[in-house]
C-alpha cells in the first residue's frame, strides 16, 4: 500500500493467471509483439508487464534504468524496440504525449495498445492524443492490488468525448457490484460504493485480520443460501445506462498523485 502503514495483499497464483488470459483475450499479443517493462515491481501493474507477453509468445523488452521518467526515452525505446503493448499513470501519460508532435509521432508506429491505470483519467489527456491521429487503441483500465491489478476496462474508442471517462465493466471472470451503506445494489445512475468479487478477488491481507474482516465481506444472495466475498473498494461509483461504470471519486478523503495515494 501507498499510504499508512505498508500491507501485504495475499493474491493466489490463480488470480493473477486469470488477469494474464483476460488481458490476453482482450489485448492479443503475438510471437511478433513487445511489452516494454517499465513500471517498478513495487506496483502490481507491473505483473502485467513482467508476464503479459509470454501469454502470446512474444518478447519482454526492459527499458533502462530510470527511464520511466523521461518520455524522449521511452518514445526511444518504444522505436527501437518495436513495443506493441505498453502502461501508462495517467500524469505521466500526459507528459509523454506532450511531447508528440507530427515530426516524432512516427517514433510510435509499433505500438498497438497504450494501456491507462492507476488514477482517474482526464478527459483532456485523451483529446490531445487523439489530436495525433494514430491507429493506437487507448485503454482505461480500473483495478486495485485486492482486485489482482485489474478488475474492468473500457475503450477510449467507444468514448464520445462528452463527460467524465467510464472505468467500463468487468474483465473475464470478475464480478463488480455498487453497493449502498447498507449493502444494498443501487441501480444505474445511483452512486455507491464499488465492490468487487471472482476469481480476481485476493485472499486478504497478511497477519492482518481485523483489515481483512473490515474490507473482504460476506454477502448471502437473496436467490440463494450461497455465500460470497467482496471487497470494499472505498471507490464511489455508479452504474451508467449503457452498462458501463463511472468513476465518482472516493468515500473517504483519498487522491492519486502519480499512482501514490495520499
């Protein structure tokens, strides 16, 4: 964790083999393909990166050392290597693209995904990039480390430029819900909080107990006696009429600075 005292989250092999076929379902990658290694192995998007290209038999390329801080060097790299898949925080999304222009812009003609997570994604980041005019398919993608890095998606592609940008819906096997204070479903248009359930779902936190208890709950379905468990994300949400979810903030007094939360 980023802020109080660090915690480790228990995420079964299960898990984060699940996330590596769902992002191989829904981002192919080919014997042909590049993933660029340059998120620290601190942050659980790195899985992603270290993993995401043996699914599809492809190649790992890893950037050099503090290069991750300077967008000329990873549109370097990006060029040399031939990268097709690649993660971005949002922020520094931003200064990457900042630095584009119709004389560089050719620096990314690899590139096949350009993969968006860790804060809420500014509508203006994505206007200027689509300004580039590139076949590149911009992905936002939500999760939590509890969630085995992510939980849903949505293409930049559906988007119509109008409004805040949705955290779209659940990847393969995940399940997320928007709860009220009294674990009730709220239907579209009401805000809650967003839960998470499915395969993707960790174990708990290690030798912390009370923490589990008070963020992985217990929800008997009112169809069945079966009972499942949820995580309490802290994530305000609501459910959009097209099916996808919407991003609202948090319930407690969390940001994201740069993927930190403070």
């Amino acid at each position: 964790g980023s802020t109080g005292k660090p915690k480790g989250v228990i995420v079964e092999h299960a898990s984060a083999v699940n996330l590596l076929f769902a992002m191989q379902e829904l981002y192919p990658f080919t014997p042909l393909d590049t993933y660029l290694l340059k998120t620290s192995y601190l942050f659980d998007v790195s899985v992603t990166e270290l993993f995401g290209w043996y699914m599809g038999g492809g190649r790992l390329a890893i950037l050099e050392k503090d290069g991750e801080k300077d967008p000329r060097v990873i549109s370097k790299w990006i060029e040399w290597q031939q990268v097709t898949h690649i993660n971005f925080v949002p922020s520094m999304f931003n200064a990457f693209i900042s630095q584009l222009d119709n004389s560089n812009i050719k620096s990314l003609a690899s590139l096949k995904y350009i993969f968006l997570a860790g804060e809420a994604l500014s509508p203006g980041f994505v206007k200027k990039f689509q300004d580039l005019d590139t076949a590149i398919r911009l992905e936002n993608i939500y999760g939590t480390t509890e969630g085995t890095v992510y939980s849903s998606k949505y293409s930049l592609a559906e988007w119509n430029g109008g409004g805040n940008i949705p955290i779209g819906s659940p990847i393969p096997n995940v399940r997320l819900y928007i709860f009220d204070k009294n674990k009730r479903l709220q239907p579209p248009g009401i805000a809650g909080e967003l839960i998470i359930s499915g395969i993707g779902l960790a174990r708990g936190y290690l030798n912390r107990p009370e923490l589990t208890a008070e963020k992985f709950i217990e929800y008997r379905s009112y169809r069945s006696d079966k009972t499942n468990i949820f995580y309490k994300t802290g994530d305000l949400a609501c459910w959009l009429a097209g099916g996808d979810i919407e991003f609202l903030g948090r319930i407690d007094h969390q940001v994201k600075i740069r993927g930190f939360r403070v």
